[in-house]
C-alpha cells in the first residue's frame, strides 16, 4: 500500500468522536467550484487530480468528435466521494486538450501542471470514454511504464482493484497514451508524477455510481486513504 497521507488527511479518522457526524456533515457539503477559461476547477484536500479533458465534444483535424458520455458525472463524483482535485472541460472552444499542444488545448495541461505544484498532488488520472464495440472494460494507458516512471506495485494495485471488481481489464493496449500531446504523458512529463488515463467502456460508464464506487476503492485501497 502506497501511503500519502500525513500531513495532507484534514479529515478526522475513524477512531474520532466526531467522526459519523463529521461524514454525515461532508456528504451534504458541495464541491469547492470555480470557473477559468472553457474549464471547471475542482479543489479539495487529498493529493490526487481526476480530469476530464472530453468531458464536452473537442474539435480535431477540422471535425468536431463527440464529447465521452459520462466523464463529466464520474469526475464531479469522484471528487466529492474521495476528496480529490478535479479540472472538467465544460465548453468546446475548437479545442482537445488530449491531441494538440497550442491555445486552450496546452493552457487546460499547464492549468493542471499549475494545480499540481500548488497543492502537492501526487498522482492523476486522466478519465476517457472509449468507443463502443471493444472487448475489455477498462485500458489503463501508461505510455509503456513511462507515465508513472516504471513503478510497477502501483500500477499492480490498480490493475488487481478493478480487475477484482469488473471484467477484462487490460493495460497499453489500444489507448496506451503514448503521445506527447496526451494529458496524462504531457503532466507526467512536466511534473514528475504519475498521472494514468482511463479508457472506460460505455457499459461502465453508464453505470456511473458504480464505476465512481469502483474507482474511489481503488484510490482509498492504493493510497491508504
């Protein structure tokens, strides 16, 4: 288990006095939101990013692809059920921040690189939608190893949460963020921290409090929330 929380935990532990009123207190609470540019900044209190750079449709190569169903709900969700920092793309200004490195598309990169260094987050991950008709579940893009700079126990964590709770996970197969104008290798690149994208099939996303209950596990059981 990979710990990262010591001075970072502001909330109280289970052994606490406070502690059913505190979670009964934080689950009304709503997410800490502000507004910059063509994206929604999320801030809490745990060093770990969720972004969603598809969240709406993206222009690429002079066409306008449609935006990954569902990214946007999982994102908002994980961030209040895990207490993370979040950047959702929420308006198509001609950009994709996953496939060009100029205007909008690199200044959605640097707003993360920026929230990485202010908050000393740790670790992100990248939320996609693959397309539909493909075999597996979930593809966990590393960029080979790269990406999170050959630590093989995380990606071995990760890869046992989901795999013990869906089916079909696989790793660098078809979306293996390779590219240098991807979010996840263009932040790993520039921060010198792991940050993994997520190629969730439609299936998963549809079921969204599902994958957000799965995805949140798999950051509590990893980083020993």
């Amino acid at each position: 288990m990979i710990v990262i929380y010591k001075e970072w935990r502001l909330k109280p532990r289970k052994g606490d006095i406070d502690f059913i009123l505190y979670m009964i207190y934080a689950k009304k609470m709503i997410l800490h939101s502000t507004y910059k540019n063509n994206w929604e900044i999320i801030t809490w209190t745990i060093p770990v990013i969720f972004s969603a750079p598809h969240a709406v449709p993206q222009f690429r190569d002079g066409e306008i692809k449609p935006r990954d169903e569902y990214t946007w709900e999982i994102v908002r969700k994980l961030c209040q059920e895990t207490w993370a920092y979040g950047i959702i793309r929420i308006k198509n200004l001609d950009d994709d921040p996953n496939y060009y490195n100029e205007w909008l598309s690199l200044d959605f990169k640097n707003e993360i690189i920026e929230m990485v260094k202010d908050n000393d987050i740790r670790y992100g991950f990248d939320i996609h939608g693959c397309r539909d008709g493909l075999w597996f579940s979930i593809d966990i893009g590393t960029n080979y190893g790269k990406n999170i700079f050959g630590n093989t126990e995380l990606l071995l964590q990760i890869y046992q949460n989901l795999q013990n709770n869906t089916w079909d996970v696989v790793v660098d197969t078809i979306f293996e963020a390779s590219k240098k104008e991807i979010v996840s290798t263009y932040v790993s690149e520039q921060t010198g921290f792991p940050y993994i994208e997520l190629e969730i099939c439609r299936a998963l996303r549809e079921k969204t409090d599902y994958i957000v209950s799965l995805i949140s596990k798999v950051v509590k059981n990893t980083f020993a929330i």
